[in-house]
C-alpha cells in the first residue's frame, strides 16, 4: 500500500518513506494511547491529535496517489488522473508552448534588444573566456556528437543528393568559359602551362627506353643492322626535348600561342556555342549518375566529417593559425561596426521570427506526439520524478495539520 516505487529518484523515495513513516508512527500512536487511554485531560489531546493526523495523512496519501496510479488497485473514478489524461495532457502543453512560447510576437519581443552580432564578435575575439568558452565548447561537443551519432552513409547520401540536386540544375559550360576566360585575361594559365609542359618532360625522361623500343619496332631490318634507328631515336628524342625547352622558356613560342589559342576557343564556345554547351551537361549528368563518382564522394565525405569531429574535439587547435586570424578580423568588424551589426541583427530577429511563424505549428506538434508515444508508466514516472519529493511533503503536512485540527477540535468541543 505505501511501498516506495524504485522508479524514483532517491530523494522523492527518502520523502516517501518519511511521510508513510509518520503516518504508520500515527497510527501506533493512536492503538497505543486507545488501549492505555488514562484519566489525565491531555489524553484526550493526544488521542484527537493522532486520531485527526491519521485521517488527514490517509486523505492526503489517497489525494497524491491518485494523480499517479489507482490506490489500492482499485478502480475507483477520478483517479490515476495523469496516465489516463496523458494524451490531454501533451496537448495542454503543446498548446501552452505554441500560446506563450512559439508566437512572432513574443519571440519578436524576446530577442528585440538581443545584439547577436556583436554577440557573436565577441565570442570570435574571445572563444576561449567565460562563457563563450562554454557556449563553444558545448556547441562543439554536441556537433562532435551528432555527427558520431548518424548514420555516416546515410548521411553521406543524403549530402550528397542534395548536393547532385544543385549541381544538376546548375549550366556549367558557362561557368567553366568565363572562369577560363578570366584566367587567360590574368595570364593564370601560364603557371599551368609551365608545370604541364615540365610534367611531359620528366614522362618522357622515364619512359625514354619504351620511345626507343617503339622507334627500333618500327623500323625496318636493315635500318636496326646499320644502327640507323638508333641515331633516329636519338633525334626524335633530342627534338622532343628542345621542343618542350623552347616552349618552357620562350614566352610567345608558336605551340604556346596555339595552346592559348585553342583555350580562348573553347572558351568562348562554352559561353556561347549551344552544341558544346549541351555535350558538357551530358557529360556532367553522366559523371553524376556513375557509381565510382558516388563511391569517390563518399570516401571524400568520411574524410571531411572524420575532419569535421576532429576540429570540433579540439576547438582551440580548429581556430588557430591562420584561420584564427581570420575569425578574430570578422569578430572585430561584428563587435565594432553599427552599420554591421544592424544589418546582421535585423537579419537574425527576421529568421527567427519567420521559423517561429513556418515551423512553430510542427515544433508544438512534436512536443505533443512524443508525449504522447510515451506509455502511461513513463510519463507518470517523469512527472512524479520531477514534483515526488514536494508531493510527499504534502503528505507530510496533511498528517501534521491534521493532527493540529483533531487538537483544535478537541478543545472546542470541551469548552462547549
């Protein structure tokens, strides 16, 4: 009947105890005055104190259990109010959560004096002091966690889907024309150029025996007897050589021009010819749809969330170097600009209003169906968790002013 419930919290268990405890004390108190009630007028006191705090520690008893569970077992009505009204329950919260919580205008009201920017400036020139120490490190921590936590393939498929769905709507021809155009106009290309051209030399360094093979293959026997096609090779080779050092050291040399040339050419037909614009969407939707392209995609996203966690483990080391310097520069301008941080600050309250305003309805809906999946064992546990220990002191004090009624009551009724 009074037995603790090992669900609880030690506190809310101890608190139990006490006030069944008090309350059995009561009863043998009672037994033992009734069957030793002697003449003396403070019996009579004694007797209405334990007789009265029985009764007001059983209704209480009664009253608390009853939110909980059915007393006894018993199937009396209006109790084990919370397991029966649990689905009422989680929508009274939603509903309080959407009223008072997840409006604009509170949420407006909330966060209007709030300067996230220079917020934020400060925690970049400091992410290492008080509380932004905390906030970062806790941001980190549970970044760290949620990527360990995930599915990293699911994961993986998922970015990458999103990502296929950008790229498949995005005309890349154009784009690879004006970024070539652009580099021949800054004379970029040439860096690219040299190290191509020195990359064919060394190939044909290494392979120098395969040309001469191919070069003695081709020839005919009497030009192997005489030796003539070694002295051929010898020339083709040292022709290739000086080629590729002319090309290395002359800047207008003609090959050089024709590259250049034929660069400008297909940059200008990817900007503008539509048959080579259309040949390289074909080429980029099927280099989307292969399977090595996705295989390559994944390795490549469990090395950058493998980095990802890594830096988040160890902030400090994340923002070091240069990239330190960088965040410090940004979080100068965030915390110092006005302008800056009026834009950044309206920005901020307009988001955050717009995904109360779109996403509160789910936000409450979510409250409300996960209480509601939770069976009524698990929801009375939590709740009698949370308040047990404060709902024991009411059983605490129904057993004492109880017993102070019953002592009033007494007096009263002696005095009439």
């Amino acid at each position: 009947m009074f037995s603790a419930r090992t669900s609880l919290p030690d506190p809310a268990r101890r608190m139990r105890l006490i006030a069944t405890g008090l309350l059995l004390v009561m009863a043998a108190c009672f037994i033992l005055l009734r069957r030793f009630e002697g003449p003396h007028p403070a019996w009579g006191y004694a007797l209405a104190f334990t007789e009265a705090a029985m009764v007001g520690g059983l209704a209480d008893w009664f009253a608390v259990t009853a939110l909980f569970r059915r007393p006894l077992g018993l199937p009396i009505p209006h109790t084990a109010i919370i397991p029966v009204n649990k689905d009422r329950i989680a929508d009274t919260m939603a509903s309080f959560l959407r009223a008072n919580f997840l409006t604009p205008q509170v949420v407006a009201r909330r966060i209007g004096a709030f300067n996230f920017a220079g917020a934020a400036g400060g925690f970049l020139l400091a992410p290492g002091a008080g509380v932004e120490g905390r906030l970062r490190g806790g941001a980190a921590n549970l970044l760290a966690d949620m990527l360990e936590a995930l599915d990293p393939e699911r994961l993986g498929k998922q970015v990458r889907a999103g990502l296929w769905a950008q790229l498949a709507r995005l005309e890349v021809a154009p784009l690879l024309g004006r970024m070539i155009d652009a580099a021949i106009a800054d004379r970029k290309h040439l860096p690219l150029m040299e190290a191509v051209i020195a990359k064919i030399g060394h190939v044909l360094e290494d392979n120098e025996a395969m040309v001469r093979g191919m070069i003695r293959e081709r020839s005919g026997t009497l030009l192997r007897l005489t030796g003539i096609d070694e002295r051929i090779a010898n020339k083709v080779l040292d022709g290739l050589y000086k080629l590729l050092a002319e090309m290395t050291v002359i800047p207008d040399h003609p090959v050089r021009l024709k590259i250049e040339e034929g660069l400008e050419d297909l940059a200008r037909d990817l900007v503008s010819d539509p048959a080579m614009r259309a040949r390289v969407e074909r080429v980029k939707l099927e280099l989307l749809e292969n399977p090595a392209f996705g295989d390559w995609w994944q390795q490549v996203w469990e090395r950058i969330r493998t980095g990802l966690i890594k830096a988040a483990r160890d902030p400090d080391a994340a923002l070091a170097g240069q990239i330190g310097s960088a965040l410090a520069e940004l979080g100068a301008a965030l915390r110092d600009d006005p302008a800056l941080q009026v834009q950044i600050n309206r920005f901020a309250r307009r988001t955050l209003v717009g995904a109360v305003s779109r996403y509160g309805d789910e936000i409450v809906r979510l409250v409300s169906e996960t209480v509601k999946r939770w069976d009524a064992r698990t929801v009375t546990d939590r709740v009698e968790g949370a308040v047990g220990r404060d709902l024991q002191f009411i059983r605490i004090n129904g057993t004492l002013v109880g017993g102070l009624f019953g002592v009033a009551i007494h007096a009263v009724d002696g005095w009439l």
